[in-house]
C-alpha cells in the first residue's frame, strides 16, 4: 500500500482544530485541516466573547486551561502578534447565601490544584471592583491570573503559524465521509476529493456529531445557541471578567467583561436553553442582559450597545468536553463538545493531542483525559458552565 | 408584549405617505421616529422644492410636512417619538429604545423608511470640533437656530452642497467657497448661479487637503485636482475658516435591513448599497417594505410615492383593500413615480431602480 499523503487531517478549522494543526505542524507532523467555510474561526469560534481562565472544578479543564493561557498571555512577546491578551481576572459575584455556598465550595477544590484563586469578602471585593453594585452584595472568588483575548486575532495567529510549520488548510470544503478499511482510517472524502491520511481529527465543533456518524460513531454533542453583544469603546474602568451564578425564570449565568480596546463584551445563557442551530437573533436577549448587567454595575446604563450576536455551543449532557482516541475506529481521535469555553480550552486541547497522537502521554495527561473520555457514562453535572 | 399591524419606521416623507396610506385603508398603524418631531428631512427645507407642480414644485418642503402631519392625525396613525428602533427580529417583532427604557412591539408587517446618512472624507484634521456634514449644518441653523461658525467652507457643489451654502448665507454666516472635485458643478443651474450672485466662488477640480487648528478648525488647505483625483503640487491654499462642511452625498441607512436578512445589490447611482425590492416596494423577505431614502437616494417627491406604494401593497397584503382596488391605485402611484424620474437627471435612477426590481424578481 502507498504511503498517506497526510499524517493527520483536522476537521474544522475553529478554536480547537487551528491550534491544534499549529502543535502537530510543529511536531513535525504532515497536517491537513479542512473547513467548510471560507476562512479560519468561522464557526462557534467567533462567536465566542473572549474569556479564558484556568479557575474551573476539574482537573481536566483546569490543567488544558493553565497551558491554554501559557500560550496566550506569552504569544505576543514570543511571536509579535498582539492576540489582544489581558490578565483581568475572573471574579465571580455572590449576592446571596446560595452563591456564596456554591462558589466556596468550589473554592476548596481549586486550591487543590494550586490556582490563584482567593474569597474576597464585601469591601475587599469592592475595593478591586470598584463599578460592583455594594446593595446585597456578599463577595466573590477573583482570580488574577486569568483573563481575556480576541478570538478572531488568536485563530488569525495560530493559523499564521500553523501554516509557516508547513500545515496545509483547505478552505469552503465539506467533509462528507471518513474512509476506513478494516476498522483503520484511510483517509477523508469531501465534497470536492478524497485525501488519505494516517488519523483523523473531529473538530467540528457544533456540527461534530454529523461528522462522526459518517464513520458510525454516535457522539453526544448537541448544539445549543446563545446570544453576545458588544457596546461602543470607553475608557477602562472594569478589569475582571465578572461572571453572575444566578438563576431567573429566563436565565441562568451571564458574564462581560471591558476588553483591551474599550468596549464591554457580554453574554448569557438563556433558560431553558435554545436547542439547535438557529443563529437569528431574538428581542428577548437584549432587554434581559442588559436589564441584568446595568443592576450588577450601574454605571453601564450609560453604555451604547453596537451589535449582538447569536452563536453555538457544541454541549455535552454532562458539561466536558470529549477528548481521546476512539476504541471503535483505529487511528479517529474525537476532540469535540467544547460547550461554553471551546476558546480557552482550544490552545490546551491543541498541545495535548500531540502527545496523544505520538503516543507520548504524561501521568498528568492521563489523568485529563480519564475525565474526558468518550465512552464515560455522562451521569454528571458540570457545576461552573 | 405591544402589537400593532403595521409598523413605519422613520417619519420623513416616505413614512408619513405610507402610514397615511396605509391607515386611510384601514390598519392599524405606529408611525416610530427617533426625534422628538415627526417629518425627517422636511423640517430642514425652508426653500421650495423643485419638481412639477403635482409635486407641489414652489412649495416650501415645511408646508408639505405640516400637511403630511395633520393628515396622519386625521387617520388615526398612532406616531411614537423619541422611540429609536433598535433591532429587527426574524418574528417581526421590533426592539425600540424609548428614553431610559426598552419595549417590544410585535407587529405583521414593517415598512422602513429610515432615509440616509451623510458620508464623511477622511483627511488629515477630519476629527477636529468644526468638520461637520452640511445636513448636521443645516439642522443647526434652520431647526435650532443656532449658527455652526462664522467663516465656512463648503465641500461638494452638488444640490445639498449649494442649498445649505444659501442657508447658511441667509442665516448670516460667511462661505468663504464651494469646492468640488469634479471638473463639473453636479447640482442644479438654479441653485448654483444663486449662490454665485451672492458672491461665493465655486471652485470645480478642488478638493481639501487638511483642516488645521488647536481645539477646532481654525484653517483648511485646499488644492486642485487632475482627472485623476491625485493633488497638483504647488495648488494649495490656505482657508481662514472655523468650520468645514462636507456636502458629499449620501448613503441608505439601511441597517435594519441587513438585520432582518434583506438582500442588497450596490447600485452607486443609488447611493451604494440598496435593499432589492419588487414593485409594490417589498424587499426579499416577505412582510418588509422600503420607501424613501434607504431604497436609495432620491428627492422628497419619490420619498412620499414610493411611501404610498409601500403602504398600499402592506395594508394589501393584510386584505385592507381588494386586490383589484390596490392594484388600481398602486398603479396610478407607480404612474407618477415613472414621471418623476423622467428627463435628464430622472433618467439614470429610473434605469437603476429597473434594475433593482429585476434583480429581487430574480432572488
Ligand atoms: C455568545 C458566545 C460566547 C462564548 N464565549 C466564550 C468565552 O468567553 N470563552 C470560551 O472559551 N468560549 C466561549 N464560547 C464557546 C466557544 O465559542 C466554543 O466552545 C468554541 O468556539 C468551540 O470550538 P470548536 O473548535 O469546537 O468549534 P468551531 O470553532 O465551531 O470549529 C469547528 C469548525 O469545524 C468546521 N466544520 C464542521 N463540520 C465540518 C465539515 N463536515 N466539513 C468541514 N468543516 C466542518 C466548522 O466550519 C468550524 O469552523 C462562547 C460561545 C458563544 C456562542
Ligand atoms: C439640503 C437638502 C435639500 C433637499 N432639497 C430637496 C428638494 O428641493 N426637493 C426634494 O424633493 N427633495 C429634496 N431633498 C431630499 C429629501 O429631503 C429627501 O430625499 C427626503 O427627505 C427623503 O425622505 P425619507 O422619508 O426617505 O427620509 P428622511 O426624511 O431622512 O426621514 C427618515 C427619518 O427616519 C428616522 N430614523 C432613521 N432610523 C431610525 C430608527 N432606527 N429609529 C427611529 N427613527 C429612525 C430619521 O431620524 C428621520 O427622521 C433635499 C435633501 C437635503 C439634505
């Protein structure tokens, strides 16, 4: 049999599969992605507000997470492109007793791992976030050390590098079918060829469930969509990213945050969620964040709002992501079901797969993927989505 | 949530005509604009208008906004001011931004009649208190009262350019001169010797260089221009003036449009980018209508008719009227319309609206 022109084929060309073609190039491996739109980050990925932290409630997320702002927050200096990377913070707000429980609970297994995290109580919270609304508030978590990026500049870069390492991109091409004899991938059929390959990835993000059944596999990501906005620039005045647990019988968190060139960029997930790939924008979303943000900081009823946006979420049922090889198919590896933090988990995801696919796995990777293998039972909840 | 049948956004000409229309053939009708008067652009016209006497040519575009305003009364068209439509959503449901809140109105049908916006130059001082667009000029001094600077100069000789330069002269500022890049004056005779019997050089083949000045303009340079639009060394001079007005055309300002999905076609006789529309004014998603300014720049006579197209075929298409009585006087409003873009300066936009119908036909 002839050798395959490509080590690897990537699919999708979106937060996860462009950091990853610019690892695996950089390994040295021959690296083809394939998208069906017209250039790189086109899908979920810019859709995405921004956010990147490290301060989530497993190990998994936690430990992609902390490479994925190694790599962002060092980019700039190491490659010059500015990817507009600020360590803001995350701060989570509690007004109420429930909050409270729910965010110092969490707390404990952060510090496990070692996160710079910390409880602020009322007044030491206000004193670093000054714009906060002080009637009813409690405190927080703030975390210093995470913060904020633009998703089109980090695609634009990663992609820059990627190709400069030698991987190949084919842009406004569908995948339709995986080949594969004897249990084993051949390659990749498209609407527009065939390409033979050693491994395949799915990184289809919110269509991967479509790309996996083609090669028999059913796996459990469903998109939902949730609405983003972005007001007009104004001088800094808020540093974290603030992020509101609470439920309401329309909504459940929502987060913004002030980012590197001035505008407030926000989000919300709305209740019950909006199953499906319908990306048209709704009137309810407006009225219900902005009433919610301007109560969380009321400076910001002074704020013109520039543009809104509706997005996916490529969801599991239990909130992780799927990473790993699959048993069924020799040589297909799944990295799907970003949910809500695809951007932050993209550069982390990226850098692991490398190692997956050399066979190479540290005891620390093992144990990141043992929590997002594909064949788990999903009987859990993801507290901090 | 509010409802109502028929939504018209915008109250310039096109949107009083088709919320009269509309109402006279008995929908219910909100009429939305973001000022605290109704009647767009036609506040701002003190001179009288130009066009056949049917289109009441000689008068004054204020007298015809005052009519257009008791007869929407008269009819029962509900007007919301100071209401800024926000967003357009895919159930026709509207965003409006009204003061210090936000309300939802649902509706059946919306005709945009949002009009244009002023384009800008960039050049080096572009952003100084000062550089102004010539309407901006032209509401300060003939609704507000309030005069933009003493010493002006006036970029682009096209009709705006010299009407607002009149004004401004009426309103006892001084135009220092008219500059256009163009090696030909676009606006109208009439208009042009006006001014020049008022002494304002009009300079053709001149274009600005740069607006100079500490807090605000207090010089401009100016310079000539080859064919090639590119600077003559040596042409340039020196302005003493406090304001720049820039009388560079317009744009459709039609973003609701994009929102709510519209296809567009760039049509630059038009002003740029233009939502296609059939006939009846209907744009490629059913249920939304164009009139006035954002279907393309034009006057207030083709403003008012293509409004009255627009809220026939929408209070149609919600059985207010007979197929056959609509079609009867959509008609005779298309008749006038044809008349109106007939002769020299008529001809190219009704070339150009042709192919704007046809290409939605195609869609
Ligand atoms: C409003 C909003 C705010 C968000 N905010 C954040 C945030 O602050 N931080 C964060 O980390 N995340 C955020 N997210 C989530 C984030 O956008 C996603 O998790 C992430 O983009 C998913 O990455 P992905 O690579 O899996 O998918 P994508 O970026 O969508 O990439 C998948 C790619 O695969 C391609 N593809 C699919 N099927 C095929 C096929 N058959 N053939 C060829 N190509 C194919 C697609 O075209 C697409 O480009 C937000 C999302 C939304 C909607
Ligand atoms: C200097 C000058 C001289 C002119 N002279 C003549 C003349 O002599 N004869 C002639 O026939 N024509 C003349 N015109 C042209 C004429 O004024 C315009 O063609 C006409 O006003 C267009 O009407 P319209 O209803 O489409 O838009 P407009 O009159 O511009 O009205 C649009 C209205 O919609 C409102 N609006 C826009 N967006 C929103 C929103 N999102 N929410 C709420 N409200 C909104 C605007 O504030 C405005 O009130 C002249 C124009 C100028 C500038």
């Amino acid at each position: 049999m002839t050798e395959p022109v490509y080590d690897v084929i990537i699919i999708g060309a979106g937060s996860v599969g462009t950091p990853a073609a610019m690892f695996l190039a950089e390994a040295g491996f021959k690296t083809l992605v394939i998208d069906q739109f017209a250039s790189v980050g086109q899908g979920a990925n810019k859709a995405a507000i921004g956010g990147i932290r490290a301060t989530h409630s497993d190990p998994a997320k936690i430990r992609l997470c902390l490479k994925s702002i190694e790599v962002f927050s060092t980019w700039q200096q190491q490659y010059g492109d500015n990817l507009e990377w600020i360590a803001g913070g995350y701060c989570f707000v509690a007004y109420r007793p429930r909050e409270e429980k729910i965010l110092k609970n969490l707390l404990a297994v952060q510090k496990e791992y070692q996160l710079n995290i910390e409880w602020l109580n009322r007044e030491a919270l206000l004193e670093a976030v000054p714009a906060l609304n002080p009637e009813g508030l409690i405190g927080g978590t703030f975390s210093p050390d995470d913060g904020s990026a633009s998703p089109m500049r980090s695609a634009l870069a990663f992609y820059r590098r990627a190709r400069e390492k030698g991987a190949v991109f084919q842009f406004g091409e569908k995948v339709t079918g995986i080949l594969t004899v004897r249990g084993r991938v051949q390659g990749v059929h498209t609407n527009q060829g065939t390409y033979s390959c050693g491994s395949v990835i799915n990184a289809a993000g919110p269509w991967a469930r479509e790309v996996a059944e083609t090669v028999g596999l059913d796996v459990l990501v469903v998109p939902d969509s949730h609405e983003g906005g972005v007001s007009e620039p104004v001088a800094p005045f808020l540093r974290p990213m603030l992020v509101d647990i609470r439920q309401t019988s329309d909504s459940a968190n929502y987060y913004f945050y002030q980012h590197a060139t001035g505008q407030i960029i926000f989000c919300i997930t709305p209740a019950p969620p909006m199953v499906g790939t319908d990306r048209r924008e709704t009137s309810a979303f407006l009225p219900q964040v902005s009433r919610r943000m301007v109560n969380l900081v009321p400076r910001l009823c002074n704020l013109r709002v520039r543009r809104t946006w509706r997005g996916l979420y490529p969801m599991t049922p239990d909130g992780f992501p799927i990473v790993g090889l699959a048993p069924e198919v020799e040589g297909y590896v799944h990295a799907v079901g970003m949910c809500g933090q695809g951007y932050m988990l993209g550069p982390g995801v990226g850098d692991l797969l490398v190692r997956l696919i050399q066979g190479n796995l540290t005891a620390n990777d093992d144990e990141v993927l043992r929590g997002l293998r594909p064949d788990r039972p999903f009987r859990g909840q993801e507290k901090l989505k | 949530m509010q409802k109502t049948e028929i939504a018209v956004i915008g109250a310039g000409p096109a949107g009083l005509a088709a919320a009269i229309e509309a109402a006279r053939a008995g929908a219910q009708v909100t009429l939305i604009d973001e000022n605290e008067r109704p009647g767009g652009q036609l506040f701002k016209q003190i001179h009288k208008f130009f066009g056949s006497k049917e289109h009441r040519a000689g008068t004054r575009g204020v007298e015809i906004g005052v009519d257009l305003l008791e007869e929407a009364k008269r009819v029962g068209v509900i007007t919301r001011l100071n209401t800024v439509v926000y967003g357009l959503y895919h159930d026709k449901c509207l965003g409006l931004a009204c003061g210090d809140h936000s309300e939802d109105l649902q509706t059946q049908a919306i005709i945009l009649a949002t009009g244009a916006s002023e384009n800008v130059l960039a050049f080096p001082g572009w952003t100084l208190p000062g550089v102004m667009g010539a309407g901006a000029a032209q509401t300060l001094i003939n609704i507000h009262r309030v005069l933009p600077g003493r010493r002006i100069l006036m970029v682009g000789a096209g009709n705006v350019g010299l009407i607002v330069t009149y004004q401004l002269l009426q309103a006892g500022a001084e135009v220092v001169a008219i500059i256009e890049g163009l090696p030909v004056i676009g606006g109208y005779g009439v208009h042009a010797s006006k001014v020049r019997r008022a002494g304002v050089p009009i300079l053709t083949s001149h274009t600005i260089v740069s607006a100079e000045g500490g807090e605000s303009v207090e010089r401009a340079v100016i310079a000539q221009v080859d064919n090639r639009w590119q600077v003559l060394c040596g042409t340039e001079q020196t302005l003493e003036v406090d304001t720049v007005c820039l009388a560079v055309g317009l744009s459709p300002l039609a973003e609701l449009a994009w929102m709510a999905g519209c296809r567009f076609s760039h049509v630059p006789t038009l002003g740029g980018w233009v939502p296609l529309h059939d006939q009846d004014m209907q744009t490629s998603v059913p249920g939304i209508y164009i009139a006035g300014d954002v279907a393309g720049i034009e006057e207030a006579s083709t403003a008012m008719e293509e409004g009255r197209l627009a809220g026939l075929a929408a209070a149609g298409t919600l059985c207010h009227l007979s197929p056959e009585v609509g079609e009867i006087k959509k008609s005779e409003v298309r008749d006038r319309l044809a008349a109106l873009r007939w002769g020299g300066f008529g001809e190219g936009r009704a070339v150009a609206k042709r192919q704007i119908i046809e290409a939605r036909c195609e869609a």
